[in-house]
C-alpha cells in the first residue's frame, strides 16, 4: 500500500497524444489545432488560386474589345472565380478558425467528434483539385456563374457531372464540420461556460453552423436534380416536359441567402472580439448582439427570392420579399451600432487587427447600404444583374468577411505560432489592401448605375474609364495579399516571444488569452478555474 | 421633403458634372457616367426618384455612421491618455436604435410599394410585343392589329460591333459606333404609347434590359413574363441582355428606335410592304454555287457563333460541322436537325426562310472539307416543317 | 443533471464504504441532446417537406442523411460522456468499476497492497496520467477528467489509501 508518484517519459506512449512525425502527421491528426492549421493554409492557398482568376477577369476588363480570352474562358473564370472563393477561400478559412478557436475558448480539450473533424478536412483538397481538373476537359470548366442556373449550365461540356460531385463533397465537408461544431460547443463547455457566456464569435458559428446544416441539403438536391435532368431524362427544371426553370433559383438562393450569412456571420463574432480589446472595454450590449445574430439567421431564411425580382413573381410575392429584407437592417444596424458603442469612450489603440476591424465596420456598412438600395424591389428593377450587385457583394465579402479573415489573423497569429508578426508589415499590408480594395470596387457602383452588366467580357466604351481604374485596383490589391502571406511566414518562423496574454489587458476577453502562446498540443487538459470564466466580459 | 431631395439631386449632379439626362444614348459618356440615368417612362422616373431618395437617406446614415466614428477614432485614443470607460449596456439606448431604423424602414417601404404597383400594371395597354430571347440575339414579334401585326424578326449585334469585338481584332472599339450596343434590326415603337412587352426565350435564361425604360425582366424558356413601357420622347435607346446566357451573352444588346406616331405608322406600311416584296421565291431552282454562296452568309450570321467560323465547333459543349454525322449523313435529317433543334441547338424554323435553310444545308454538307457534293432546293424544304 | 460536477464522492459509514464516481465533462443532458435533434428534424424537415410540395422530391433523401448523421454524432459524444468509474473502497478491498449505464468492466485490488501510480507527462502541457496498480495488473482512472480533477483525485485517493 504505496503512493507512487513519479515523472516517467517512456511508459506512457500509448495514450499521449503528441503529434506524429512528418507528412503523415497532417493526413492522419485528429488534433483541433493541426486541422485548423490545414483549413486556414487551404484558405489561403485557394484564395490565391481565386484571386489569380480575378485578375484575369480584371485584365480582359481593363480595356474595351477582347484582349486575352475567349468569352467562354471569361465565364469558366467567373464562375470557378466564385466557386473557389466561396467554398475554397472563406468558408475554409472561418471552418479554420473556428477549429483553432472553438475549443480553446469553451474551455474543452478537443472538439467532440476528432475524426469526422480529420474527414471533413480531407474532402476538401480533393473536391478542388477535382475543380480545377474541369478546366481542362471537353468543353471546359462550369460557364454558367457560380450559382449553375439551368437550362444554361446543361450546355456545359463533360465538367457538369464533375462540377455536381465537388458540389457535393464540399457539402459534405460543411456539414460534418457543422455538425462538430454544433456537438462540441453543446456537450463541451467546461463548467460554468454557460451559452451566455460563449464569446460572440464561438455563437456566431453555432448559428452559422445551424444554419450550414439547413440548407445544405436544398444545395445538394438542387444540384442533383440537374444531374438528373441531363442524364436520366427528368424534367424538374426544363419546362418541355413540365418542369420549371425557375423552381432552381429558388432551391438555389433558399441554399443561397443563408450561404451569404454563412460567410459573414463568424466576421461579426471577430468583429466583436477585436473591437473590444483595442479598445480596452467590454463589448456593449452582449445579449443583443447575440439576439441580433439569431435574428439574422432567422430572417436569412425567409428573404431568398430578393435574388429573383426579375423573374415575374406575383405582386404580392415581390412586396413580401421587399418588406421581409429590409427587415435585414434592423438588427445589422444594432450590430454596428453596437461596435461604435464599444469603441466610444475607449482607450483605443490601432494595432493592424484593430485596423482591419475599423475598416470592417465602415466598408462593411457601405456594402449594408447598397443592400438596403437592393432590398427595394422597385428600385432593383434597374440594379439586378449590373456591377452596382458586383460592387455590393464585393463590400460586403472583401472588406467584409475577408477583412475579417486578415484582422482575426493578425489578432491570434501570435497566440498560434508563439510570434508577434512584424507589425511595420502588417500595416503596410493594411494601408495597401484598404485603399486598393475601394480604387477596384467603389467605381463598379458608378458603371453598374450607369448601364453595365455583370459577366460580360466586354463593353461600351462609355464604361472604359472606370474599368480600368476598377482594374488597377484589383492588381494593387491582389499582389499585396504577398505582404500578407510573407507576414504569416515570418511570424511561423520566429520573432519576438508573445506572451500569453498578448494584447494589454486580453486575458478579460477570452479564455484563449489564458493559454500559452503557442498554447499546449492539447487545448484545455487543465480546466480553466470558474472564477476566470466568471470574470470574462 | 421632395424638393430638398430634388435640390440635393442637382447639387450631386452639377459637382459630379452628370449628363445622363442630355445624351441621346442617355447612359452618360465617360466619367459621367455615375448615376441611374432619369429615363423616359414613366416608370423609369418613379423609379428613379425612389433610387435618389434611398441614397440619400443611407447618406444621411452614413454621416451620422461615419461622424460617431470619426468623432470617437479621434477622441478616445490611448495614446491622449483617456482612462477607458467601463459601461457596456444602455437599455434605453439600445431600443431607440431598434425602433428608429425600423421607421425608417416603413417610410421607405410606403413609396417602394406604391412604384411597385404601377410597374406591375400592365393593363390598358394600347398594343403589344412579344420579345424571344435566343443565344445570342433577340425576336421581335408585333402582336396588335393595326399596329404593326406581321412585322416579325430578329435583331443581332451589327456587323461593326461584332467584327471588332473578336479576340485580336485590332480594331479599337472606341472608332466604332456605340461599340457592343448597336444592331442590325432594332426595334421599333410608337411614342406615348402604353406597350406591353411579353418576354421569353429559346433557349436559356434572358434578361431585357433598356435602362432608360427602368426596368429588366427574365425572359424564360417555356414561360412568358412582362412589362410594359410608354417612351415619351422619339429618339434611340440602348440596352444589353442582362441575364447570363453562354458565350456570347455580351454580345447581344438591344436598341429601340421611339418614333412619333405617323413615322410609326409609315414604318409599319414599309415593313409589311417589304415584306411581301422580299418574301422568298421558293420555286425557283437554284446552282449549288449560288446555293453555297448564300449559304455562307447564312451560316456566318446565324451558326458561327456556336460551330464557329471554321466549322470545328467547340469540343464538349458544341458540334463540330466539319465531318459531323448529321451533315455527312442523309440530307433529310440535316434538315430537320436545323428545322426543329435538339437539346441545345435551337430550332431554326421561325428564324430561316426556306430560301436560306436550303442554302446553309447545302454550304455546311460541301463547304468544311465535307464535300458532300449534295444539295436541297427551297422548294423541298417545306417538306420537312 | 450534475454535469458540474465530475468527481463525486460518497461516504457511507455504516459499512464503512467510500465510493468515489467519476465522470467526464458534457455540458449536454440526454434531455436536451434530444430537444436539439427534435428541432432540427422540424427545421430540416419542414425545408425538406416543402420542397417536395413545389416538386423538388430529391432535397428529402438528403435531409434525412444529415439527420442521421446529425444524430448519429450527437450519440457518440453523449455515449463519451455517459462514460462512468466507480470506485469503491472497503477495508479489504478496492474496486473500480467502468462502464455506461451499467458497470461493464470490474476490476479488484486487495487494500493492502494495492499502488496508485500518478504520472506527470514529461512534456509540458500534455495530460498526466492515474493508474491502480498490483502485480503487474493495471487499471488506468480518470483518464477523461481535466488536469486539476485528476490532480485532487490522485490527493484524495493518496489520503484514502495511504
């Protein structure tokens, strides 16, 4: 009858879990970090691939006639533009983000399901190389615009079956990580994190994540029935044998207008980090930030068919939909209002996060604006289909959620690797993106008002000015996401130690700010004492 | 309240040096061209005005938005060595800006619904078109008695425009004409008339688009959606098909010439005569050579576009011409496939008369290397319809 | 449910018994793991019901696989947490007891001899590691318990036992 107490560094092999060696750590890891890791580099790597189709897209743009492609060539880069960006860019990055975060700041060890999570990720390299391999088939990749609306994308070549499958793989990918998410924020908050005290961002992605979970398999159904259609002899979208060509545009945008929330809703939650702890306050109105944020998932699911004002739907229908989406301004507004009242009265300090996160808010409200505008069915009338669309979506993705990306980036890429990043960097990079972002995008609100509409490879040559400057934009911004993955590089390989806490005063805003930088293998083995959880903001 | 806004419109208008409203394409030139132009229907300055009032009350937001923000970016700074207050909830302040959004919100919604209403009511309209969106060129089809009933065509980018916009052309678009947004065969209606225009399509999904008429609509295959519109100045407007359509959706614009009432009605006289004067001679016979040389044309203006100018086609998406079975096989099927279309390929019934069915049949079964040596008289064709 | 609470203790003196039961955190009740699954299947059904209404049959199969899938999740990780160790101290003996629901695995130590091994992990950060130890017959306890739960474990075992 003896106490034993020692320190032993060979028995335990077996059930510790320190990262296995090499390549084959990455492809077996069940560990939240690794694969958060992966997600964030896959993000990153595919927003490169997506932006080098944008620039293609600007190129021909940059002058009136046809310069360097084939129209046809033109719609493959704006459709597979779209596709990669969205699936491949931002959705992977915030699915990153949320597998680094999510545990470390419920205070839970792992996320639930680890080996659903290792699947979820490796779906992903493989839909994309499948992607990408459409470009080099009989007839090219998918021309039909990122949202694949029949009769027109039934032309496509020998990629449509392809196209579908990595339509599908993506999706499962979504789900499952959806799902993980849901699970673990449920069944794994360490004592006393009651939901109340979810840090926003970790809420944000719960809704999200419901969100994800409901309407992906409208997506999936809509994109097999195009299937269907093509091989099997169906009808439901062709109207010769009784279908309805307009029955997809509502399948799709009921997948699509949450999709649009899926990627902007986990920027407001680092958003609402971010603002907070530059300005050395707590976040104002933390319960109706999070009522707002159901509120918009909610109202996400009853809006769709603002997308189709110009299909003819009955009066009455067009007047719903008018009324229900300006209804989308109420609790976005709460939600900026909400940050200006977080930073007033603050103590604020402009690290590059911080910059980002100021920038987030005033583009992202000009994109709310334009929204606005689009919302009255009336005024669409003219809008639908031209750059103003162009120019508001871009708002509302680049300075918003991809803004998001960079801020939450610069924000924890400390905590990550260990590192500060080189700050005099940062804010270049910042300085660059912000002032190219608006020379490419603010001018397409002016061509798209004046008569331009989208995806066209060419134009009248009363647009050409404003395209060009739109043009020089987009290259300005596009090689200055260099700085940016330089920035990442160097803070991987060294520099100055960051301390746990990081940011001044940090440690009140989250759980993750209690953990070392970088934290341990294993998030949460020691259970983060109630008092520190009591006492977050 | 609408004459503030009025004013604020012109003040915009004079500091931006905006000439939407004095150009005769009305889509403003250059850097003026920043705005939704005032149009000329009545719907188009409903709509508008309404554009004009939204942005001015989300300018108002943004200088509340932006001035808080700024105020605040300036003054509460670490580095003026303020003390960070510590509230982090106002009850009161929270619901005021629920509430006040929310009203503004109905005052913007009071006057979209009233604009709405009236573009939907087509009714009372003194005649009617129907519109058919084909890839890539528009159908014009005149449905109302005395008004224009027979007259029915097709109208295709110009032959300017669209020898320019190949790739490599070398032709600088600025010394053609309204580049990209010029016809052949534009569209021709009376002015102060309310016309309903019923859309649909071919093929795939179409957009009609006249921006100084203020609205677009889809035109689907298989359904018919409309609009109307009452143009209230004579003169030429200019629009684009606004719903991606394939290749060349860019390419595939629409011009509406607005004439007064009797030039209008001169037109139609013109149209119709001409019509029973060009109206094809199918019993006469024709040589293989005049044959192919008609054949060509036809061909270059209604299948380069997909089978190309080569006759090689697009691999996966579009048939090649050259050595194809349909047009290396019997004669009968060659001429049906381009009578009635399959899947994507379009029926040419409507499109072709039988002088120029006969004539592309024969070209694409000799020219291309296929050198069939066959032919079809336009006399056969009605055989097949 | 006590979901706070992952280690508790229980002394009966009339038969001079102390039982200790040990389970894993899950902030998730079986309740309410089933309320959640009964509101997504409404959601997703009602999106899957609606769109077979304007024709689109094909969106059901696909919400009805997530479901499960869904489900099926949502019982791995309460079938984790439903994870149970009893331990049970008599005079003579020492019993722990693994399982869900019910007790699956038993395993006896004589009192006397049996050895509590706590094993710091060498590297930083990493989990130790608890263990019941006689004659080379090892039982490995609150191996799902945070760092600070096992450390007052292993100090109140150390004191029952010792």
């Amino acid at each position: 009858m003896s106490v034993a107490t020692h320190d032993d560094a060979h028995a335990h092999d077996h059930h510790d879990h320190g990262p296995a060696k090499g390549f084959m750590r990455w492809v077996t890891t069940t560990n939240h970090k690794d694969i958060g890791t992966l997600y964030l580099i896959t993000g990153l790597i595919m927003f490169f691939v997506g932006g080098a189709m944008a620039l293609v897209i600007r190129a021909e743009l940059f002058e009136p006639g046809l310069q360097y492609v084939d129209p046809h060539f033109f719609n493959q880069m704006t459709t597979l533009h779209a596709l990669i960006m969205v699936f491949g860019a931002v959705m992977p990055a915030f699915a990153g983000l949320a597998n680094w975060m999510i545990p470390m700041m419920i205070g839970a060890p792992d996320m639930a399901l680890p080996r659903m999570n290792n699947w979820s990720f490796w779906l992903l390299p493989f839909s994309f190389v499948m992607l990408a391999s459409t470009l080099f088939m009989d007839g090219g990749a998918a021309a039909a615009g990122w949202t694949l609306y029949p009769p027109l994308v039934l032309q496509t070549g020998n990629a449509l079956p392809f196209t579908v499958f990595t339509v599908h793989m993506l999706g499962m990918s979504s789900i499952m990580a959806a799902i993980n998410i849901i699970v673990t924020v449920f069944n794994m908050r360490a004592p006393g994190m009651t939901m109340m005290k979810l840090p926003l961002f970790v809420w944000t992605w719960v809704i999200t994540a419901f969100l994800l979970i409901a309407v992906m398999p409208v997506f999936a159904g809509a994109v097999t029935m195009l299937l269907t259609d093509k091989f099997f002899g169906t009808s439901f979208f062709n109207a010769a044998g009784g279908g309805d060509p307009v029955l997809y545009q509502h399948l799709f945008w009921f997948f699509g207008h949450p999709e649009v929330y899926i990627l902007i809703l986990p920027s407001f939650g680092i958003i609402s980090s971010i603002i907070p702890t530059f300005s050395r306050k707590p976040l104002f109105g933390y319960a109706s930030m999070v009522y707002a944020t159901s509120a918009i998932g909610l109202l996400s699911f009853i809006v769709w068919a603002h997308h189709q004002y110009t299909v003819g739907m009955p009066l009455a229908g067009e007047l719903y939909f008018t009324y229900a989406t300006m209804l989308i301004a109420v609790p976005t507004g709460v939600k900026v209002f909400n940050w200006l009242a977080t930073m007033w009265k603050g103590a604020m300090t402009f690290e590059t996060p911080m910059l980002f996160a100021i920038a987030f808010v005033v583009l992202f409200t000009m994109g709310g604006f334009t929204g606005l505008m689009m919302s009255i069915s009336p005024a669409d009338l003219q809008y639908h289909d031209t750059y103003f669309i162009v120019a508001h979506f871009h708002y509302v993705l680049v300075p918003g959620a991809v803004f998001a990306l960079f801020a939450a980036t610069y924000y924890w890429l400390p905590k990550w690797t260990g590192h500060m990043y080189d700050e005099r960097l940062g804010q270049l990079h910042f300085w660059l993106t912000t002032i190219s972002v608006n020379i490419c995008f603010f001018p397409q609100h002016f061509v798209g008002l004046a008569g331009m509409p989208r995806r066209i490879p060419d134009y009248a040559v009363q647009f050409a000015e404003f395209n060009a400057m739109s043009s020089v934009g987009a290259f300005v911004f596009g090689f200055s996401q260099l700085i940016f993955a330089y920035v990442i590089y160097k803070a991987i390989q060294g520099g100055e130690k960051a301390t746990s806490e990081v940011w001044e005063g940090a440690e009140a805003h989250g759980l993750e700010w209690h953990l070392s930088s970088p934290p341990p293998y294993h998030s949460w083995t020691v259970a983060p004492e109630k008092e520190i959880i009591s006492d977050l903001h | 309240m609408k004459k503030t806004l009025q004013l604020l419109t012109s003040f915009w208008s004079v500091i931006w040096g905006v000439a939407y409203a004095e150009t005769g394409t009305g889509t403003g030139v250059g850097w003026g061209a920043l705005n939704l132009p005032a149009g000329v229907t009545p719907d188009s300055h409903d709509i508008h005005d309404l554009h004009m009032t939204i942005l001015w009350i989300c300018v108002a937001i943004g200088v509340l938005v932006y001035g808080i923000l700024i105020y605040s970016l300036i003054h509460h700074r670490k580095s003026k060595g303020v003390e960070p207050a510590k509230f982090h909830e106002n009850t009161v302040l929270e619901v005021v800006w629920t509430i006040i959004p929310f009203v503004i919100l109905i005052a913007m919604a009071v006057p979209a619904t009233k604009v709405m209403m009236k573009v939907y009511d087509t009714s009372e309209s003194e005649m009617s078109i129907k519109v058919t969106g084909y890839q890539w060129k528009w159908r014009y089809e005149y449905l109302t008695d005395g008004l224009g009933k027979g007259i029915d065509f097709f109208s295709s980018l110009d032959a300017k425009s669209n020898e320019a916009r190949q790739l490599g052309s070398k032709i600088d678009p600025s010394t053609v004409d309204h580049y990209l947004l010029n016809v052949d065969n534009p569209l021709v209606i009376p002015a102060n008339k309310k016309i309903r225009i019923l859309l649909t399509a071919a093929d795939v999904l179409h957009a009609w688009w006249v921006p100084e008429f203020g609205w677009k609509k889809d035109a689907i295959p298989g359904f018919v959606t409309d609009g109307w519109i009452k143009v209230e100045q004579p003169g030429i407007y200019r629009g684009q098909c606004a719903e991606l359509c394939g290749r060349d959706h860019g390419f595939m614009p629409i011009v509406v010439v607005v004439k007064s009432e009797a030039e209008y009605k001169q037109w139609v006289a013109e149209q119709l005569g001409k019509k029973e004067a060009n109206k094809p001679d199918i019993s006469k016979s024709l040589t293989l050579e005049e044959l192919n040389a008609k054949g060509k044309e036809v061909y270059a203006a209604n299948c380069a576009a997909c089978h190309m100018p080569n006759g090689e086609g697009m691999a996966g998406t579009f048939p090649a011409i050259k050595g194809s079975k349909v047009a290396t096989g019997p004669i009968a099927d060659h001429v049906k496939m381009v009578l009635h279309g399959k899947a994507a390929m379009p029926a040419f019934k409507d499109q072709l008369n039988d002088v120029e069915t006969a004539a592309v049949v024969t070209y694409q079964r000799n020219g291309f290397d296929n050198n069939k040596g066959d032919s079809i008289q336009p006399a056969d064709i009605q055989a097949y319809k | 449910m006590g979901v706070n609470i992952m280690v508790e203790s229980e002394h009966d003196a009339d038969k001079g018994e102390k039982t200790i039961i040990l389970r894993p955190n899950g902030s998730l009740s079986r309740r309410q793991a089933l309320a959640l699954l009964a509101f997504c299947g409404l959601v997703m059904g009602a999106v899957g019901f609606f769109c077979f209404l304007v024709g689109a049959w094909l969106v059901l199969p696909f919400s009805g696989l997530e479901w499960l899938l869904l489900a099926y999740c949502l019982h791995l990780s309460l079938k984790q947490s439903q994870q149970r160790e009893v331990i049970i101290i008599t005079d003579s003996l020492v019993q722990v007891e693994k399982g869900r629901y019910r007790p699956e695995q038993t395993y006896q130590f004589q009192r006397a001899w049996v050895m509590l091994d706590w094993m710091q992990s060498p590297i930083q950060g990493r989990p130790s590691r608890l263990a019941l130890k006689l004659h080379g017959k090892e039982v490995e306890i609150g191996r799902f318990l945070v760092e600070s739960e096992r450390q007052a474990l292993a100090r109140e075992l150390k004191v029952l036992l010792g």
